[in-house]
C-alpha cells in the first residue's frame, strides 16, 4: 500500500512537471537581467513615480575592500557641505501609503547591468541590496549610510554569476530550480560581464514597490538611475581641470603644436574638444595626439584640428575642453581664437616682394653743372688738371663746401687737397680738429682708389666678387629682419650671388657670417632647405682658393662642412636644425646633402629630443622614413626626451606599415 502511495507520488509529481513545462513553453524567453519580470505600474500624468531629489556625491568617495573595514561615514548626497550633511533621496511622488524602495549597484552603461560591488551598511544584506520602508504620510526615502565594498578581480565573475542566477530564480519563481543551459548561460553572460565591467564606477538604481491587496510589496515602479559614482582611488575620480596652456590662439589651418597643464587624466581615455555652438547646430573636432603624448597623467601636447571654414577674414573665437572618452565627463571649457589663414610664415614670400622705389624732392637751389648747390661752384664733372676720376663734392644749399678745387680721382696731375691750409690763427683744438680732418681725408682717399680700380677690373673680366671683396666688411650687416645679404640672395634664388658671397667670405675669414642668424633665427641655410633650392645654377668659374672644377649648387657651398663647421646644429625658433626642415619638407635631396655635408643624422631637435627618423614617422612619411633607415642608416632605437623610439610612435598612430618597417630594421 505504501509502495503504491509513493508510486502515485511519483507519478503525481511527473504529471504536474510536464504540465509545468508545457505551460511554460510559449514563455520560454528569458528577459535580461535589468528588467523584472513583473510589470511596473504604467506611468499615468497623475499617477505614482520615483524621484530623486537628492544625487549622491559623484567623487572623492572610496570605495573599500572587505578587509579594510567599514567606511567612515555613508555616501554623501551631491549638496552635503561640512556643517550640512546630506545622503541621496529618493521620493515618491502622487502616493499615499505604505511603500519599500530598494537600491542597488548598477553599472555606468545604458542599459544598467548587475554589478559587481555590494552596498553594505544599515538596512543591507548580504546580497549587496538595500531596502527602506516608507510611509504612509512621508514617502521620502534617504539612506544616510550606504557604503560601497569593492570586489577583486578574481573574484567578479564568481559574484556576478550567483547574482545572476538569483536573477533568474526570482523571475522564474521562487520554488523553481535552473536547467543546466540556464545554468551555463549564467555563467557565460559573467564571464563577458566582468571583462567590460568598470569596478571605479556605479550608478544607484532606486525601485519603489507599493502594497498589493495582500499586504506584499509586490508592485513595482518604474526604477530610477542616479548619476555615476567614481572610486577616489581611480583615476578618472578627480574632476578634469586645464590648468595652463602656452597658446590661446592659432591658424585656421590647424596643426599648430599647444602645451597643456591639466590635473590627473589617463593616456587611453582623454581627448581634447574644440566645439563652437551657433544657430546651425555647432561644429566639434578634437585635438590631434597620441597616448604617447600625455606626459605623466599631467601634460598633454597636442596639435590643433582645423576649423570648419578656412576662408575667415577675422579672428574667431571658440571653445576647447577635456573630456574622458569612457565617462563622458569634461572639464571647463576655455577660449582659442583661430587667426585667418597664415600663407607666409617663414616670412620669404613678404621678402621676395619688390618695394616700391621712393624719391624725395631735390631742394638744392640749382646752380651750373651736375648737382650745383645755392651758389657754390662749378660743373660736376669737370675740374682738376689730370685724368681719372674726379670729384667735386659739395653740402647741399647755401654754398657751403666742404671739398673744394680739384680733388682729382687717381693717376691725375692735381691730387688731393684740402681748401686752404691750416689756420694761421686758432685754438688748439681748431688744430686738432684740422688733423682729425686730414686723416679722413686720406682714409677716404685711399677706399675710393680701391673702389675704383675693384670697379675697373670687374669691367674688365665680369667677376663681381673683386667688388665684393672691397666691401667684405659690409657683408655682414642685416636689415630690419635680421637678414644679411646671404638671407636675401637665398630668399630671392640668386644663385651666383650666394656663390659670390660665399667666396668672399671665406676669402677674408669671416666665416662667422655664413651662420649668422636673422630675426627668425634662421641661418641661410634653413631658408635654403624652407625653399627647397637644391637645384640651383651651377657656378661660373674656378674657385681660386679652393680649385674646383665640377660645378656646385650654392646649397652645396651652404652645406660644405670647412665653410660652416657649426651650420648643422643652428636651431631655429622652433628648435628644429636644417635636418629637421628637410624631414618636414619631404625634400629628400636635401635631406641626403644635409647628410653628406657632415650633418648628424640622429641630432634631436630641442623641443622634444625628436630625432630626423621621429618627425618622419609623426608625419607619415613612409618613404623618407625607409631613407633614413636604409640609406643613411638612422638609429631606430633612438629615444625622444620622453623616452619614446620610432616604434612607440608608429605604434600609437596606428600605422602597421611603419611598424613592421621599423621591427625588421631594429632586428
């Protein structure tokens, strides 16, 4: 009899399971774990809801593992001040009665999943939930001592997946047990969960359950989401803030290289917003840089991103700011002005224009001959009773004449004389004086005949640098810009004229000239490689200091390392060595005569100890960065003052080709 009552038991209890399955059939989806299985209390215009009336403290809270204790004192609410304590609240509104809220962790991402961490403190459990009873007049809930326990890693996927079987149990019912594809699918869903889970941020997700006909807590509203609470210990906990910046203002062609301050930020998730907000819907781009680039969480230097217009006529004022990529977070924003278009900024296009000639009115008071003065004396180019060049210089006006009679050039029968001789009468310093004046006399005598005889042998044989040699000690003054006339015969591609130059200067050892620096701190030869003149006419005759008789470019003479020992290592305003233009330029030729006329092929720029093989990589440049490799075997472990070589570069910017290039060279 008892064998037949457990059988019937048996049989019993397999009956009701397939009834139980087959009711279940058509309901065998199984909703995520964000969203319960209940349905929430329609929203109505006057019907009950949640809200949070006071948000929790989004920083400087520190989450704690379990074997540092509790923390000291709850979460604080979003308003809370020393003298004035506040905790996150919750309210709900368009009710009366009795309620439950309960709030748990929830992750930063929409939709908000499970989360890891627990909320422990009064009112807790050890599932990691909290609940509040509420009412029935004062329906505002506040939980004024919520702490946040903070797993390990190892131990996430373990509590994620107990989590999310509770989650399954509770939506299949309390009584039912789970299959084990419910059981692997748990555990898959933790395992893909706690990769892309973040353990420094959480979100409270507040639930209000009001009371049924039975006395439960069974009817649910619709849940509420606070704002993201960041671990003090993390990174991104601090508020981003931009403390300092070298430039607020740039071309509207972008690339302009800034230098940013800014408290902690981390490498992988920071970029930098440039954004405009106007009727038509705005305009945002980002600042160009690398993780290489942030220096020590604190320092960021980045290149300006071009503005959507480059036609302005007028400055224009936008706004930059930090932002974290992950969080979305950012930091104030600041003012950067772009400038219109710069077309000319080495300045050679604006020297290369011609200015226009200006004449003064002549205001002599006429007179005979050449440049006859008030009253002074006769024909300009008369005078004096022997041949050659003669002079007769008057000052301007009334007649006053500082040299008289005939003051004959050289070679003629009258000499040089002075009007009168010395004064019979007079002070000693009309003595002195007098004396001063002859020698000046004789000093300007003696240039003028040289002047004249470096004239009449240029007329003769067409080499202009017997003149130049006469004015060698001029060849070294510089105009408003700080150019010599190196500078200017390079900005305006006379060729033969830097060759002469050249010539001469290294004829009377004043080779000091040659590396002479103008305003912009560029020598003559950083406008050469600025303008890309390696092709220049050859030049015209054979040195005669140096024989030569295959013809030379004048960057060749610009680079010849016994002319200039020092040309290779001159920087310029922006620390860059010729080298370095060359990289930049894409001009290979130059950059193989750099190199062949001594320059370092590995010489850092000052800026940031960028070598030749950097700045190539940084700017793309396959093909100058296999030269530099392969023809003139650059160092491909060379670092920057950051410690970066050309791979960590390569690697940041995303370019594989460059990387494998740089792989097979380091091997």
């Amino acid at each position: 009899m008892a064998g037949a009552l457990r059988m019937t038991e048996a049989q019993f209890i397999n009956v009701y399971d397939s009834d139980l399955q087959l009711n279940l059939m058509p309901y065998d989806y199984i909703p995520p774990v964000d969203i319960k299985t209940e349905p929430y209390i329609p929203e109505t215009a006057h019907g009950p809801y949640v809200q949070i009336i006071e948000e929790p403290k989004q920083r400087g809270f520190r989450f704690r593992y379990e074997c540092e204790g509790p923390s000291h004192g709850g979460l604080p609410g979003a308003s809370s001040e020393k003298n004035r304590r506040t905790y996150p609240t919750v309210k709900i509104n368009n009710y009366v009665g009795h309620a439950r809220v309960e709030v748990q962790l929830v992750t930063h991402t929409d939709p908000p999943q499970v989360h890891a961490h627990s909320l422990v403190g009064r009112h807790c459990t050890e599932k990691g939930t909290c609940t509040l009873d509420v009412g029935p007049n004062d329906l505002t809930a506040s939980f004024s001592n919520l702490g946040i326990l903070h797993v390990t890693k190892k131990g996430v996927v373990d509590i994620l997946y107990k989590r999310l079987r509770d989650e399954r149990k509770r939506q299949k019912g309390a009584h039912c047990t789970l299959t084990d594809d419910e059981d692997t699918s748990c555990l898959k869903e933790a395992k893909e969960l706690g990769k892309v889970m973040d353990l420094n941020i959480v979100r409270l997700k507040f639930t209000a359950f009001l009371q049924d006909s039975n006395g439960g807590f069974t009817r649910a509203l619709k849940p509420v989401v606070s704002n993201p609470i960041y671990d003090s210990k993390s990174p991104n906990a601090s508020n981003l803030k931009i403390s300092r910046m070298d430039k607020t203002c740039g071309s509207v062609l972008g690339g302009d290289e800034i230098f940013l301050l800014c408290d902690k930020v981390q490498k992988d998730d920071i970029e930098i917003r440039f954004y405009e907000e106007d009727d038509e819907g705005g305009w945002e781009a980002f600042g160009d840089f690398s993780p290489t680039d942030v220096h020590k969480q604190y320092a960021i230097v980045f290149k300006t991103p071009p503005y959507h217009s480059t036609e302005i006529e007028r400055p224009v004022t936008v706004f930059l700011q930090l932002k974290r990529k992950k969080a979305g977070d950012s930091s104030d924003p600041k003012q950067f002005t772009y400038i219109p278009q710069v077309q000319d900024k080495e300045e050679v296009m604006r020297k290369k224009q011609k200015p226009l000639p200006h004449y003064e009115t002549w205001r002599g008071g006429g007179g005979a001959g050449g440049f006859g003065g008030g009253g002074g004396g006769g024909g300009g180019a008369g005078g004096g009773g022997g041949g050659g060049f003669q002079f007769n210089q008057q000052m301007n006006g009334g007649g006053g004449v500082f040299f008289t009679g005939g003051f004959t050039g050289f070679g003629g029968g009258g000499g040089s004389q002075m009007s009168g001789s010395a004064p019979q009468t007079g002070s000693q310093l009309q003595q002195q004086l007098f004396q001063i004046a002859t020698t000046l006399h004789s000093r300007a005598s003696t240039s003028a005949r040289n002047t004249a005889a470096a004239l009449l042998e240029y007329c003769s044989t067409g080499d202009a640098r017997v003149l130049l040699a006469i004015q060698r000690h001029l060849c070294g003054v510089q105009d408003t810009n700080g150019d010599t006339p190196l500078h200017l015969a390079v900005i305006h591609q006379q060729t033969s004229v830097v060759q002469q130059l050249i010539h001469t200067l290294l004829s009377s050892e004043q080779r000091r000239i040659l590396n002479t620096a103008n305003n912009l701190r560029q020598t003559p030869l950083h406008l050469a490689v600025i303008t890309r003149q390696t092709n220049m006419a050859a030049a015209h005759s054979i040195w005669r200091r140096w024989p030569e008789t295959t013809p030379r470019s004048a960057f060749y003479w610009l680079t010849w390392e016994k002319a200039t020992p020092t040309w290779s290592t001159r920087p310029d305003y922006d620390g860059l060595h010729p080298l370095h233009l060359a990289v930049k330029r894409d001009a290979e030729r130059c950059l193989r005569l750099l190199v062949e006329g001594g320059a370092k092929i590995n010489a850092p720029e000052q800026k940031s100890g960028n070598t030749a093989l950097h700045l190539a990589v940084r700017e793309d440049l396959f093909k100058v960065a296999c030269t530099l490799i392969t023809e003139l075997k650059a160092d491909v472990n060379a670092c920057t003052f950051g410690g970066n070589t050309p791979l960590h570069l390569a690697a940041a910017l995303g370019s594989p080709t460059l990387c494998s290039m740089l792989i097979a060279a380091g091997q």
